[in-house]
C-alpha cells in the first residue's frame, strides 16, 4: 500500500476483512507470512465502533484542544472555517458535542479523524448509521486524502467512487483483484470450477 493507493475489501459478513485489518494494524499477527510496515508509518483505524466522543466537551475542544486552529494537511486553518466544512455553523462550536444530533456526532468524528497524521487511513465500515450530508462529507475528505486507504464498506457506490482496486475475500482463504465492485459481484455469481 502507497500513498495514493485507495482498496476497497469486500466479501460477505465473517469473511476476514476486520481480520485483514487487525493484521495491518498489528493487532492481531498472521498464521503465516508477514506484514511489514513502513519505518515511522502513521496509521489512522476509523472502526466499526468509533471510540466515543466526550460529551460534556464542547466542538470546539473536541477539534481543536489547545487553541483556536487546527493542523489540517500541514497547514493552520481556523477552527470556524475547519468546521464549516463538515456543515458545522459558528453557534455550534461552543456547545457541548452530547448535545448535538446523532449525524452531527458523526461528522464531528469524521472531522477528528481526518485532522490525524496519518499515512494508512484503515475504516471498518464508516458509512454505518450516516445520514446523506454526512456520507457527502467523508466520501469528499476519504477522496482528498493523500495517503494510502483501505475501505471496507457495504456502501457499494461509495466503494466504487473511492477505490480504484478491490480485494474480494471468500471467507475460505480464497481472494482476488477486482476493478470493482460490480467485476467482484460477477465473479461471485460464476458457477464453481470442480477444478483445484
């Protein structure tokens, strides 16, 4: 995985992709082979659970703990401009984040998530409970990111505008290249070959 590189993992529930994850965050460790990772690699993990927002902190401190900017790509931006872009208006960076709608909690995570150095952007299904704006959002930030990406998404179309290459897994150890996911979907649908 390089900068740049966008995968996409698809198969059906229970087939490794959280799996595949954990054995490149080193969470877990392969039954065999290896997985080598950049010299002072920085990676980002969105997961299935998202880690809890603290809901007596206001916006503005969940973005931005120590000041009134954040870092984002290098660069100072201000804290009302940088949440303006994930549709947070100026009256809301002061209220505490418990108080917001269950959309607005998300994007405020996404919104966290991206201002995170990373390298390797990991997300186990970040489309889960996503009203349409949000979607917008992190489908905009995931497609700016510079870095290298590995999606794993039931949101088809989200897969097929971000990713450029897929792995399809079929849960028995058995995986393949895909352009996506429609290529994937007909390969599933072929009849099995008696032939090993």
């Amino acid at each position: 995985l390089s900068p740049g590189v966008k995968l996409g993992l698809l198969g059906a529930n229970g087939s490794g992709k959280t799996t595949l994850l954990k054995l490149l965050t080193g969470e877990v460790t392969p039954d065999s082979g290896r997985v080598e990772r950049a010299d002072g690699l920085r990676l980002v993990v969105f997961d299935q659970s998202r880690a809890q927002l603290e809901k007596d902190l206001s916006l503005r401190r969940t973005l931005a703990p120590d000041g009134d900017s954040v870092i984002y790509r290098d660069q100072s931006v201000h804290i009302a401009g940088y949440a303006r872009r994930f549709l947070f208006r100026p009256e809301q960076l002061d209220m505490p984040v418990g108080r917001l709608s269950g959309g607005e909690q998300a994007r405020a995570l996404i919104a966290r998530l991206m201002l995170q150095p990373a390298d390797l952007l990991l997300l186990d299904e970040p489309t889960n409970d996503l009203d349409i704006p949000t979607l917008e959002i992190l489908e905009e930030s995931l497609a700016e990111f510079p870095g290298a990406l590995v999606l794993v998404t039931h949101d088809r179309f989200m897969l097929d505008r971000i990713c450029k290459v897929v792995l399809g897994l079929n849960g028995e150890g058995v995986s393949g290249i895909f352009a996506d996911y429609l290529q994937w979907e007909e390969a599933c649908s072929l009849p099995k070959s008696d032939e090993a």
